[in-house]
C-alpha cells in the first residue's frame, strides 16, 4: 500500500512515518506540506492512501478531497485533524476513516485495516484512452498520463511526459467524451483536472494555469477564469 503523508506540521509528519514503519504492506512514497504538493504527488505516482490533515494552509483537506473524489483512479483518504467538529462533513466527502491526534498506533492500524479493506471490495474504476498518432503509427495514451491538450489550427496535440502525440477528435469531442475529467482553459486548451495546481497573474494582466508534472503554464481566457477559479477555491467547512 503506497501512502502519501499529508500535514503541515513537520512533527506530525515524522510522528505518522514512525508509525508506519514497522507495517509491512506500507510504503510511505512522500511527506507534504500543503495541498498543491498533495495533487502533484498524486499525478506523478501511484498513491493509494493519503493521510490528510484537514487545516493546511492554501488547500484545505475537505476541498482536496473534492479535488481527489473526481480522479479516475482515487487514492483513499484518512483524515488526521486535531478537530472533531469535521469528522461528519469528513464521511460525506468518502473518507475511510477519520483520527484525531495525537493519533493513536491502535487507531491507524485500524484506519489501515479499513483502506485494506475498502481495496478489495471497491471496484477499480477502467482507465480512460485517447487515441493518438506517432507518425505513422496509432497510438493510445492514459488520460491519467496527460498534461494538456492543445488545439492548432486543423489538430489537438496531447502533451505528456513522454512529449506530444497528434489525435483526430476536437476538443469539443473530448470535453463531450471525458468532460467530467477534463476542464477548459481556453478555446484552444483542455487539462485534466486533477492536473491543475492554481494560477500565476502576468504583469500584463495574463492568467496562466500550473499543472502537475510539466512547467509549461498555458494561459487561461477571460471568458474561462471564473470556472477555473472556482474549481480552485477553497470553500469549506
């Protein structure tokens, strides 16, 4: 089981690590300290269990598992807060469990029995393909493995890690196909949602969008920003 450590206490931090050690399923794959770090962790690896505070700063627990709820292959998530007034909102939003600290080894290895548990009964969600060409091959990409997708002239170019393959279908064919996966940022621009990290304001009064997993910033139109703001605000309990 691949755990990302999520809190921006450095102690609670290195408190839940040292219990974790001795369990052997367990991998702790990071250690974060706010909610940006959380969504790029879950873009660039395979996270199957986060254990989230709830009260960070940018980013708060609840509104990153909103964020979490939506990705095609979504990591459990245990709450650990030093609040128990969140703990209902908590299991609406499907957590596994919910601790309070400081956490109790008897607890987390409760907490960990449940996400065991929850893995084997929970169906896997089927990935999801674009189908793209490499020169004079056909190819298929995970949507799970795209940065972005951008539109020039008569073709939509899907960057990803590995560099940038050509698809036949329009954005407005994936936004039909994978819309609850993908949000716009220009006419000429799709992402996954779960790539997007917030935005940068240019001197020239620009927006440009961060993503997880690629430096390149692709700039989101006027007539978009108000979606994509509200897709990263952080209202909450």
């Amino acid at each position: 089981m691949r755990v990302l450590i999520a809190d921006d206490e450095p102690l609670a931090r290195a408190r839940l690590a040292t219990l974790l050690a001795g369990t052997a399923d367990v991998e702790v794959v990071g250690s974060v300290a706010d909610g940006e770090a959380v969504l790029a962790a879950c873009a660039d690896r395979q996270v199957d269990l986060i254990l989230l505070d709830i009260e960070m700063p940018g980013i708060t627990g609840t509104a990153l598992a909103r964020r979490i709820g939506v990705m095609s292959q979504a990591p459990q998530i245990v709450f650990c807060t030093a609040y128990d007034q969140h703990a209902v909102h908590a299991f609406e939003l499907g957590a596994t469990d919910y601790l309070l600290k400081p956490v109790r080894p008897e607890r987390l290895a409760e907490a960990l029995d449940r996400v065991r548990a929850r893995r084997l009964t929970r169906p896997k969600p089927a990935p999801a393909f674009l189908r793209a060409r490499s020169g004079a091959d056909e190819v298929r990409v995970a949507l799970d493995d795209v940065h972005y997708l951008l539109a020039d002239e008569k073709y939509v170019a899907v960057h990803h890690a590995g560099g940038a393959w050509l698809i036949d279908d329009s954005l407005r064919q994936l936004e039909q196909a994978h819309g609850e996966r993908l949000v716009r940022l220009h006419r000429n621009c799709l992402v996954p949602r779960q790539r997007l990290l917030g935005l940068k304001t240019l001197a020239d009064g620009r927006v440009l969008a961060r993503l997880a997993g690629t430096e390149v910033m692709p700039e989101v139109s006027r007539r978009n920003l108000a979606i994509v703001r509200q897709m990263l605000r952080t209202t909450d309990l």
